[in-house]
C-alpha cells in the first residue's frame, strides 16, 4: 500500500535551504519517491497558519518511505535544513478502499 510524507516547512535562510533541496532528492529517488507537491501555492483552511512549503512525496510503501527518512543519505541531507527551516514531517499509509 502507497505511503505519502507530508512535509510543512518554514524556511528562515532560503541560501542555506537550497543546499538541503539540492541534497534531499537523492535520497527521496533512491527509495522510489515521488514529488507530487513541491512547494507550490498553499493555502490553511484550518487549523495552523499556511507554512512557506509544503511538500508531499509518495512512496509504494509505508516500509520504503520510512527507510528513506531513517537513511544515512537523508539524514546527510537533512543536516543542511536544521537552523534554516523548521519542519514538520507526516508519513502516513495510503488508503485503498
């Protein structure tokens, strides 16, 4: 069953982002992710205020994009996003009715 990370982020320093959207990718790519939002106009109807991003990845399992997350090569990536951006990261299984 698909799984989908959901990612709010908040960017304080957009120069030192890029280096973790640069980085991160790779990671997303090698445990078979797929951007399906990326960062593209947003808009709360409820609840907190609209984060700067939002960005949504699917994976074809809850297992692979767990992996992803706990992988070295993200974690990699992920050191170059702590102190210029806040984020919130959701992974949650896909529903097959």
């Amino acid at each position: 069953m698909k799984a989908y990370w959901i990612a709010h982020v908040d960017v304080t320093d957009p120069e030192q982002y890029q280096q973790y959207t640069q980085c991160a990718p790779a990671a997303f790519a090698a445990f078979g992710g797929r951007f399906l939002a990326r960062g593209g106009r947003s808009e709360a109807m409820e609840g907190r205020s609209t984060p700067q991003r939002t960005v949504v990845i699917e994976f074809q399992t809850y297992e692979q994009a767990l992996a992803c997350y706990r992988s070295e090569l993200y974690q990699r990536a992920c050191s170059h996003r702590h102190g210029v951006a806040k984020a919130e990261v959701i992974i949650v299984e896909g529903f097959e009715p």
